[in-house]
C-alpha cells in the first residue's frame, strides 16, 4: 500500500425528504443565490417548484443558469460566471446531474479568478477559492457530488477535460433518492455503468498488498449488480435507488483509491468520444472498458482472476488466472449487454474516420494509464478493437 492523504469537506444530507433542507442549508452562505439547472427535467418533475419555494421560504433570492447540456459546455460556464458577477451572487446551487454539478463548480471558482475558466483545465491556473456551492442530486452516475473532478467540453475545440482540485469539493451535497425515481431506463443505465466504471478504474491497478481498498470495491461491484435489475423493474423502489445512489457516491470519492493509484486510462479515452461525438459518457465507457481490460489483462493476470471468481462468483474450476480473467472480462461485457449498454462504437454511430486524430490527441495529453502507460498506437488498437 502506498502513502496518502484523505480529505473529504463535503457534507452530505442523505434520504427521503432532505431536499426540504435546501433552503436553509443554502441560507447559512448567503442571501443571493443562482439555481443552476439542466435542460428542464427538474420543471417537470416538480422539484424546481419545491426548490424554489424552499429557497424564498429561507429569504434566499434566487437567479438561475438553466438549459445546462449532458457534456456540459464552456460556453455555459462563461455565462454563469458573468452572471454571478452581475447579480452579485453568494451561493451556487446545482439542482441536476454531473453535467449541472460540474458546470456549477466551474462557475463558483470561475468567478473568484480574473481569467478564462478554461485556464484550469489547460494548465494555466489552478482554481484557489471558489464561491460556496451546495448541490440536489438528480441522477445518480458521477460522484461530482462528492469529490474534487469537474468534466467541461470546450466547444470550440471539442476538447473534454478534466480538472481535479480540492477547492472543487461542494460544500453540501443533498442525495434524496426520490429525486431519481424519474430518471429514464437509459440515462439510469449510463449512470450504473459509470460507477461501476468508477470503481475498475480504482480496483485494476499496479500496487501490491490493497486488500481492504479490493474489499472495498468489490462491494461496491457486487451491490450494483445485485441492485441494477430492481431499478430497471421498478424506477420508483426506493430503497433500490437509495442503495444505487450511495454507490455511486462512493464509487468516485475518492475512498477507495486511497493507498493506490488508479489506472484511469479508460476514462481518458472515453472523454474524447463523448467531447468529439457527444454521446452519453455511461455509453462510452460500456464499450471501451471490456477492450481495455482484454487489452492489460496479461499484465495483472491474478488481480483479473480475483475479480471473476469475487465479483462475478465464477469458478476456478482448473483454469489459469488468464483464463479466469477472461471469464470474468466476457461477463462484465455480457452484464453491459443485459442491461441495455452498447458495447460497440458503430452502436452509437462512431466509425473509424477520426480514430487515429482522437488517440493522437489523448496520448499528447501526457502519460495515461497505471497499470499500462498507453502510447497512441495502444489507445489506436483499443479504439479499432471497439469498433
Ligand atoms: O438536463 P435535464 O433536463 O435535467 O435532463 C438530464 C440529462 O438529459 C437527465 N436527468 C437528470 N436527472 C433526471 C433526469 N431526467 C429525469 N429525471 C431526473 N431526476 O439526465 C440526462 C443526463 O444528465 P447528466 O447530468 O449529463 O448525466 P451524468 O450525471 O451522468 O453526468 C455526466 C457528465 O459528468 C461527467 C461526464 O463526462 C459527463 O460530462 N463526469 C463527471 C465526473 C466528475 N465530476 O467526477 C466523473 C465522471 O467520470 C464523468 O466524466
Ligand atoms: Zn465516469
């Protein structure tokens, strides 16, 4: 196990009802606050209208930032940030999914820094202080309630990067699963492979002697999939979206990597399909994640076969850890499939043309992956294996 340092400042209301507490909760930062939101879900719904009340009720005055986009765009931070500075806004307030979370911890720390937002994620500047922010999670997939990432296309370049920096952490998170029970099958299963996705990333990896961070995750695994079929059968079971919901936040806040490093080469290269074609991140990271493990597989041959016999409760039988590996690699993909992911690139419309240009341009990006650093020919040959 290696050294770490584990810092978490979010706190967290879990449960049925607490998003009543929005008002109050927000008024303990300021008066001025704007109401970040997505594409309308939320008016919908009805939990506009109870936020807004809640928010009035406190003496909060609320300006908002709506019509936020999956694969949230720069140019939506921009605007956010020059309205905070007009309205002289003192909280920001996400009320959706990753994409509000994200784009409202860019605006918050946007606005208390005199350049362009981008700058943070090129390496420019790095985010120092940014304005209290409190979120209402809609959807359950990212963990951006909880941790430190924030994911921004820019939508000149199509780039889609991340920035990861403690200021980003919100300072209250709201997680109140009936808020998910109207979340569409597709979306609900984006977002379960995106944990699940979370959890690989932090569970294949190069450091030896992680037992507790592997019991750890395998828990999480095992719960997803025991869970999946209930909130695909019945959107509105609650203790079923409860228990998806606090995997996902656990997936990705950052407890389960303390002690190692994560590979997260997957992730990289997903974000450049869905910041080139604009497809659902869950989507992307359906098909690349069994490619990926194929492609490592010989590398970490035991910790595959840990995985199969552990998670997916697949014999030994008298197979070699490759050979078990690869049984439990070709039932992850088999679970994708039954639970409505794609597992092709051609399913979600991507052909060969721009392969080569999206592997140059991640590779360039600097060295990704731990338990292989993967060069552009590596990414290439995982891209065209999807196809
Ligand atoms: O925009 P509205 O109308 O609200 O509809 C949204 C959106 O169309 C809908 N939705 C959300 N909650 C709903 C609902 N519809 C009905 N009822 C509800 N309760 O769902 C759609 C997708 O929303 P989005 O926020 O885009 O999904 P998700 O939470 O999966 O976020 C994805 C974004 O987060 C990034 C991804 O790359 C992607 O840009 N990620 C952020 C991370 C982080 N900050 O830590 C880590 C992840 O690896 C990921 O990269
Ligand atoms: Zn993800």
């Amino acid at each position: 196990m290696r050294n770490f340092e584990y810092w978490n400042p979010t706190r967290l209301f879990f449960g049925r009802g607490e998003t009543d507490r929005v008002g109050q909760e927000c008024r303990k930062y300021g008066e001025r606050v704007l109401l970040a939101y997505g594409g309308g879900s939320i008016k919908k719904t009805g939990l506009y209208d109870r936020i807004v009340r809640r928010l009035q009720e406190a003496g909060c005055s609320v300006t908002e930032l709506s019509g936020i986009q999956p694969n949230p765009r720069l140019s939506k931070v921009r605007e956010g940030v020059e309205i905070c500075r007009r309205e002289k806004v003192e909280v920001v307030l996400a009320v959706g999914g990753g994409s509000v979370i994200d784009t409202a911890k860019i605006v918050a720390a946007g606005v208390c820094y005199d350049g362009d937002p981008w700058d943070f994620f090129t390496g420019k500047s790095v985010p120092e202080r940014k304005l209290p922010l409190g979120t209402v999670l809609t959807l359950a997939a990212t963990g951006s309630e909880m941790n430190r990432n924030a994911v921004i296309t820019n939508d000149e370049t199509q780039e889609k990067l991340v920035v990861k920096n403690p200021v980003l952490f919100p300072d209250f998170s709201i997680l109140d699963p009936e808020n998910t029970f109207t979340v569409p099958k597709d979306h609900t299963v984006y977002g379960i492979v995106d944990m699940m996705a979370h959890v690989f990333e932090q569970y294949f990896h190069p450091v030896p002697e992680t037992p507790l961070q592997d019991r750890l995750a395998e828990s999480i695994m095992k719960t997803i999939i025991e869970y999946t079929p209930r909130v695909l059968e019945n959107p509105k079971d609650y203790d079923a979206r409860a228990t998806i919901m606090w995997c996902g936040t656990l997936a990705l806040n950052h407890l389960i990597e303390a002690g190692l490093t994560g590979d997260w080469a997957t992730h990289r290269m997903e974000l450049e399909l869905s910041g080139v074609y604009d497809i659902p991140h869950g989507a992307g990271l359906a098909i690349l994640f069994p490619q990926w493990m194929e492609y490592v597989l010989p590398l970490i041959p035991k910790k595959f076969a840990q995985f199969a016999e552990r998670v997916w409760d697949i014999p030994r039988g008298n197979r070699s850890d490759e050979d078990l590996g690869k049984a439990g690699i070709e039932r992850t993909r088999q679970w994708f499939r039954e639970i409505g992911a794609p597992t092709r690139l051609r399913e979600v419309g991507i052909g060969e043309e721009r392969l080569e240009e999206m592997a140059e341009r991640v590779a360039k990006r600097g060295p990704i992956g731990s338990v292989k650093v993967l060069t552009k020919e590596d990414i290439l040959t995982i891209y065209r294996r999807s196809l």
